[in-house]
C-alpha cells in the first residue's frame, strides 16, 4: 500500500481541525487590522494532484492574488495562497483606505501592494503556526512573494526552483466573511501546501499515519 493510500478521513479531519484554528487566528489579526469582524473557516481539506490543484483555483489560465511562501524548518514545502482578485482588492481597499485602488491593470501602487504582503503574512503564519502546535514541527515561513497573474503562472514560478516536484498538494479550502451581515456570502479561497517529498511523510507520520521504514 502506498503512503498516500493510508491517509484515512481521520487524518483529513484534523488537518480540517488545524486549518480552522489556523483560520481563527487569522480571522482575529484582521477583525483587529481592519476594526470590523471577519470571519473565516475551513470547510474542506483535501489531498489532491497537480492539475487538480489548478482546476480547484478556477483553472490555469485563471486570474488571481497569489501569496508564495516557502515553509523552512523541520518539513520544508512551498505554500500558495490564492484569492479572487475582486476579493483582494476589497480587503486591500480597507486596509489602506482608498476606494479607489485597483488590481484590474498595473502598475499597482506600492502601499496596495504592502497591504496584500501583510495580508499573506497573517494568513500564511496564522496557518503555518497552528500546523507547527499540532505536529510538534518547527516550521518557519519565508518572506511571502506578490503576484497578480494566472494560476499556473503563479505556482509554476514558486516550484521552479525545486528539482522534484511533489505529486500531491494538500489543499485547504478557506471561505471568508466580512461578517456585518451573517447571511453574506462566504468568499472562497485556496491555501495550497505541497511539502518537499520527504516531508510530507514527515507532516503525516506526526498526525499519526503509519509510514513505511
């Protein structure tokens, strides 16, 4: 059996469970940033393929506000933050104050730009800290990289720099509420995790996953 094979729903369930708590914390530093209450939460975690990975994020050829980081530490990997562009530019716009900013042509203006580098900062340490509680691993996130451009352009970039690309991705569906009004539709986004090869038995053996010796 394959190691893939032994990730059971179990194993799923508290990769959801580290997500929505990643997703809480989040959703405080930005209640906090923007002075009104977000809500966030995961509803799904998946173990998927490359190009599944790219039909979730609406398609290759798809536009959108891509946060790149690498994770260091005890289990290097690569992390991809998608979010539709309409939905960035709206938190950007309150996060800076100016309505009229947008991510429709560049040249972008620098301080839209910091206010997305720091949203990427929030999500991504918010993510990779509770990953870091409920594994024991020391993880570490690199300085996240901006990009506004297609999906497969975005995640090609950040895996260039690897020799061997990982087969899977582990992809944790985020849905996110400027939740003035509950009844608001959740807006979706995509974190895409794809651990180094060894380290995603790493990952999985401390969740409990038997492994192969």
């Amino acid at each position: 059996m394959g190691f893939i094979e032994k990730i059971s729903s179990i194993h799923l369930d508290i990769l959801k469970e580290i997500g929505n708590i990643g997703a809480g914390h989040a959703a405080t530093a930005l209640s906090k940033l923007l002075n009104k209450k977000i809500d966030m939460k995961v509803p799904n975690v998946q173990i998927v393929s490359f190009d599944e990975m790219m039909n979730m994020a609406g398609g290759a050829e798809n536009v959108v506000a891509g946060v790149f980081l690498r994770i260091e530490g005890e289990a290097p990997g690569s992390m991809f933050f998608v979010l539709p562009v309409e939905q960035a530019t709206s938190f950007i716009r309150e996060m800076i104050g100016d309505e009229s900013f947008s991510l429709e042509s560049p040249p972008y203006s620098e301080i839209g730009l910091s206010a997305l580098q720091e949203l990427g900062n929030i999500l991504s340490g918010s993510y990779l800290s509770s990953l870091s509680d409920f594994t024991n691993l020391s993880l570490y996130p690199s300085v996240p990289a901006l990009s506004i451009d297609m999906v497969g352009a975005i995640i090609s970039y950040g895996l260039i720099e690897l020799s061997h690309v990982s087969d899977y991705a582990i992809v944790i569906d985020t849905a996110l509420n400027e939740d003035e009004d509950e009844s608001a539709e959740y807006v979706k986004g995509h974190f895409f995790l794809l651990p180094d090869p060894d380290s995603f038995q790493i990952i999985f053996k401390s969740l409990g996953v038997p492994h192969n010796d």
